[in-house]
C-alpha cells in the first residue's frame, strides 16, 4: 500500500563527535541504536562523515557486508588486508565486499583540508564469500545528467557490482530545475549530498533524506545544482 515519503531532516539524524571525526547517521550505528530505525529497505547504515585533515579510521573489521563509499569533497585513502590501496575523490564510486573478513584503513588523504563522504552498508545476498575490492570513475557519466547507476547488483552498465541482486544505487549531479524520475522500486531512499531538490511539493535541503516505501514512480526537481544518493531495494534486511 502506498504510503507518503517519510522525510528525515538533517538536524534529526543520529550524530556522532569524536573531533577529527563528525558524522551524521541516518540509521542505528555504533553507540546510537533505535531498534524502529535500522534501515530502509537493504539499506542499514548511511553515515555522512567529515574527516579532519590528517585523520581517519584506523585498521579495523568487517565481514559480510557490502560497502560503498562515495566522496562529496576531498580524498579518501584506503588501504585493506587484501592489499588493495587507492586515493579516492569525488565521481570515483568505491565498493568493499567485506566477505567473510576483511581489515581496512580510512585516512583523509590532505593534511590541510577535511574529507566529505557518505559510506553507506548494503546486506548481502550470500555470506562467507571471498573479500572484493573495485573501484570505477563515473565523472564522465555523471557530467551528462540525470541519474546514473552507480553500484549495483542487477548488472547495470558501468556500474560497480556488489553482492546483492536486490539493491543498486544512483547519483545525480543535477543542474538547477532538472527533474528526474525516481526509481519504481518497494523501497527507495533518497538523500541530499549537496543543494536542495523538491519532492511531492517538500522541499529538501543538504543532508535531509526521504524514504519511499511502495510509491508509485515519482519525481525530483533541482532547486539548485545538487547532488543527490538514491538507494533502491526490492525487499527488506532481515526479513
């Protein structure tokens, strides 16, 4: 049955200050759990996080979790168990498949400026598999508007795969006054990494999110240059 967008403010998120780290939560993580706020969709965490400059995540574990990371400003330096390493900036769409364990490191690359990025955490589809690591540019993509399959487990062109047939994301980077359709899936989650877009007559601004749960097909429309995160899912985590 369709219900109206839930929208979640960015003032209302989850927020976690550990100085060199500033990160806004839009689901249950770490220390901060409400057990009606786990997720939307395959979905279950989407952390917006400011690195001060020389900062990071130092090594630590996952296992059995598919992870993107996308840069809004700066760069990102990663390096994992595996022996993957890369730097990565802004329109170079990045997925860890944590598999049945791997360890990794999260460093702001600048020892001037802070790193903007949203990591977010998708289920998998099968446990216990080998650790990936893939890494791809969709600047060029991205440059020619509208929304782009960014990671995807369906097999969309020129995305990055992630181990869940169910899930794929999207970014735009849309001019002021486009409009885009939004996917017709059960479960959308559309959150504003820069600018301001309307939904259904609301107006959402830089961190606020929307949550979409059996729409009809429905639209966004620029207010100003933005960019936006779309996760679409066919089911739920965990049910």
């Amino acid at each position: 049955m369709p219900t109206a967008p839930d929208i979640r403010r960015a003032p209302d998120r989850l927020h976690t200050d550990l100085g060199w780290l500033d990160s806004h939560h839009s689901f249950s993580f770490g220390g901060h759990h409400d057990p009606h706020n786990i997720g939307h969709g395959l979905l279950i965490v989407s952390n917006d996080d400011v690195v001060a400059a020389g900062g990071g995540f130092g090594t630590h574990a996952h296992r059995d979790m598919e992870i993107v990371t996308w840069i809004l400003e700066g760069k990102l330096e990663h390096r994992d168990s595996a022996g993957n390493e890369g730097v990565l900036y802004p329109g170079l769409a990045q997925r860890m498949s944590a598999g049945h364990g791997i360890r990794h490191s999260e460093m702001n690359h600048s020892q001037t400026e802070p790193v903007h990025f949203i990591q977010m955490w998708v289920v998998p589809d099968e446990l216990g598999l080998a650790p990936e690591y893939e890494q791809l540019d969709v600047n060029g993509a991205l440059a020619q508007g509208g929304l782009v399959p960014v990671a995807s487990g369906r097999g969309h062109a020129g995305a990055i795969g992630i181990h869940q047939r169910h899930a794929s994301m999207w970014v735009g980077r849309l001019r002021s006054k486009e409009t885009v359709e939004l996917p017709d899936s059960p479960f959308v989650h559309l959150y504003v990494g820069k600018g301001a877009v309307s939904l259904d007559e609301q107006q959402l601004g830089r961190g606020d999110a929307a949550r979409l749960t059996q729409n009809p097909q429905t639209s966004i429309t620029a207010a100003a240059d933005s960019e936006v995160i779309i996760w679409e899912s066919d089911k739920e985590a965990y049910r």
